[in-house]
C-alpha cells in the first residue's frame, strides 16, 4: 500500500524455485536429489510479486521438478484464483526456462478448470551468448522483472538460518521462509 500498489490482486507474479542442501538434523523424509544443481536436500519453490515479496511459498524434496512444486504450491493457494474476480486482468506468472508451461496449464486445469481465465503464463526471455557478448556481458546476466525473484532469493540466504536446510519438517522449512520475509517486511516498515 505504501508503494501505491495493488494490495491483493496482482497482475504478475515471478516464480522460481532453488536447491538447499539438507544439514544432518533434516529428516530423511526431506531429502531428495536434484541432478540439475547437484544438490541432496530440499527445493524451495517462491511466487513474489513486482516488490520482492512473497504471494506463495512451498517447500518440497530436492527431486521434485520445478513443474511439480509449482503445482503443488498452486494447488495449495488455489482459492486465491477461486476469489479472483473474472472481469479483473488476467495474473500473468513469469517462468524462466526451466518451466513447461504447456503441460502446466493441462495439470492446473484438472484441479481448476477455471484458472486459465484467471493467469496467463510467460515464459521470460533468456539471452543468448550473442547477445551477452554484443553487451560485453558474460556469465549470469539479470533478465528484465526475473531480477525481482533472483533478488528475494538472495534475500533469504542473507537469514543464517536459510543458508542449508536445518529443519526436520518440510512445513518447518516453509515457516522459515515466512519468517524471513516478515522480518524483512518489518524492517523496511520501520525505517520509513
């Protein structure tokens, strides 16, 4: 509110997700294998908004592809899309590659059949090399609004306690998460 947005219905959305390696108090029911990021602990899958905050969080074994958690983390938050009223613009969710929006939307519309008429999925544009060398740019390059979501992730390994995974529970690892944004919430509400 005190950025003069919209408080509750957006119309984006970043998501991404990102690999934690387990410490040894995580139980073995959280662990899991990401291959892609060679990781053995959990994922943590984040919806946020233009400003960096979080709309959705979830939290799930490292195996778990990133299409599967967001299902997931969308099916838990699914009556936010209920209540959205229809004549409202469509959400659009911004994707980096690793998503497949195609089959997103058919597994979404099982358990919503209205939710497409709600969001719209992007996915957002990744640079090539020609076009990192043409800017005199090489390696991680920030690409337009996918900044925001790479911004709150550096955000959460800034609280010692997000740095690995040390909890028992993947609901406990969740709850971290929110902690940490509140904290962070807190902190800028104070300071203005």
């Amino acid at each position: 509110e005190k950025q003069g947005r919209k408080p509750l219905w957006t119309t984006l959305i970043m998501i991404d997700s990102q690999a934690v390696k387990n410490t040894c108090n995580a139980s073995i029911e959280t662990k899991g294998f990401c291959f892609y990021k060679s990781t053995n602990g959990i994922k943590r899958h984040l919806a946020v908004d233009i400003l960096g905050f979080p709309f959705f969080t979830h939290c799930t074994q490292a195996n778990i592809s990133d299409d599967q958690g967001l299902i997931e983390m969308l099916t838990i938050h699914i009556d936010f899309f209920k209540f959205k009223p229809v004549e409202l613009p469509k959400t659009t969710i911004l994707l980096d590659n690793g998503y497949h929006p195609d089959f997103l939307e058919a597994e979404l519309v099982k358990i919503y059949p209205q939710i497409m008429s709600k969001i719209q999925f992007q996915l957002s544009p990744k640079p090539s090399q020609q076009e990192k060398a043409q800017k005199g740019k090489s390696g991680f390059v920030p690409v337009k609004a996918r900044w925001v979501i790479e911004r709150s992730n550096a955000w959460m390994e800034r609280c010692k306690s997000l740095v690995k995974n040390f909890e028992r529970t993947l609901e406990n690892a969740t709850t971290k998460i929110h902690l940490c944004f509140v904290r962070l919430m807190l902190k800028r509400l104070a300071t203005s």
